[in-house]
C-alpha cells in the first residue's frame, strides 16, 4: 500500500524554523551533479507556509513521474513567494569541478531571490558561502516542504533544457537519458565522439 502523502511530516524543520521567528525559508536544490554532458541546474524557492497555500505531493523530484513533476513545476511557480533558477554550464564544471559549481549555481541563486531569506535549508550536507543562516537536510528533497519544491523546479527546468539540446544533437538521444552515462550514450559517445555540452572531466576515459 501506497504511503499517503502528509504535509506536515515534509514541513517539520519549516515549521521549527517558523517557531524561531524565521519568516522567509528558503529551500535549495540542485539537479545534474552526475551526468556526462549539460549543466548543473539550482534552484531556490521561497515557499508560503499557510495551510490553504500548501501544494500537495510535494515530494523528492527523482520520487515523480515526469508529468507529475511537470504539473507541480507550475503550481510552485505560481504559489512560491519568489524562487530562482540558474544554471552552471559544463565549461564552468570543468574549471572549478562539479562540487564548486554546485556551490556556485546555489550562491547564485540564492542572492538573487526577490526577497532576502531569514534562513536558507540546503539539501544533504552543502555548505554555501553565503551570509544567510543555513542548515544542511540529509535527504532534504523528500523530507522538506521547500527543498522538495526546489528539487522539482530544478529537475523540470533542466529536463526541458536537454530536450532542446536533443534537437541540436539528436545522436546522443539526451531526451531520453537527459546527459546521464546510460550505455546508449556512452556508446554514442565512442561512435561520434564528444559534442560541445560534454563536460571533458567526466568523459575522459571515452
């Protein structure tokens, strides 16, 4: 049977942060640490705590269907109070390496939010340079309301980005495998070489 989705057990360190005066969490995420070619993509989402404001199914973005994913993108960019997404681009990811990068896109985003952050929850065990309170979530992306939210808009904006990029180089099949090392795009890679989005530190030995 399936686990009936709770608001409150997602909102737990939202809430604890409510209690301590903090009005504006800010949950962060990143999507596209491991794959072979395209960027590091990170969002950061400012979500409305209110009851009548909680979207439901807010959950780990890799836990959705892509259409569910998808539906959800929409309703936590209308509803959030402000959010950002930027991305890293493989150039970058091969000059700094991909923990940096992530560390960046984060910074990046979190500085241009529309509103300041009281505090900012990042998921796993990240820590951003940053002047704002921030707490590391092991598991974040499923355990909080707004790193959850900042998951799925990440994963739906980059989806969408190597979709494109499948247009533009249709032999590596990156709608499907999204830049991930499947076997078809490792042998894609063997037969065509590298494309201009392959990250060269992470395709050396291809």
């Amino acid at each position: 049977m399936k686990k009936q989705w709770n608001a409150e057990e997602k909102l737990v360190y939202e809430r604890a942060l409510s209690a301590q005066g903090y009005n504006y969490i800010a949950g962060v995420d990143e999507v596209g640490r491991g794959p072979l070619a395209g960027p590091v993509v990170c969002a950061v989402a400012i979500m409305p705590l209110e009851a009548d404001k909680i979207i439901e199914g807010i959950d780990d973005s890799k836990k959705l269907s892509a259409k569910k994913r998808e539906q959800l993108a929409e309703k936590i960019k209308e509803t959030a109070l402000c959010y950002t997404i930027v991305e890293i681009d493989e150039k970058q990811i091969d000059e700094i390496n991909i923990l940096e990068a992530t560390r960046l896109g984060m910074k990046r985003a979190i500085e241009s939010l529309a509103i300041a952050p009281d505090t900012v929850l990042t998921d796993g065990n990240m820590t951003i340079d940053i002047s704002f309170p921030q707490k590391s979530v092991i598991h974040g992306d499923a355990l909080s309301y707004s790193i959850g939210a900042a998951s799925i808009i990440a994963k739906v904006h980059r989806d969408k980005l190597m979709d494109e990029y499948a247009k533009i180089y249709p032999q590596y099949a990156f709608e499907q495998n999204k830049g991930y090392g499947t076997a078809a795009h490792i042998g894609a890679i063997k037969e065509f070489g590298l494309c201009p989005i392959h990250r060269r530190t992470f395709t050396k030995k291809f």
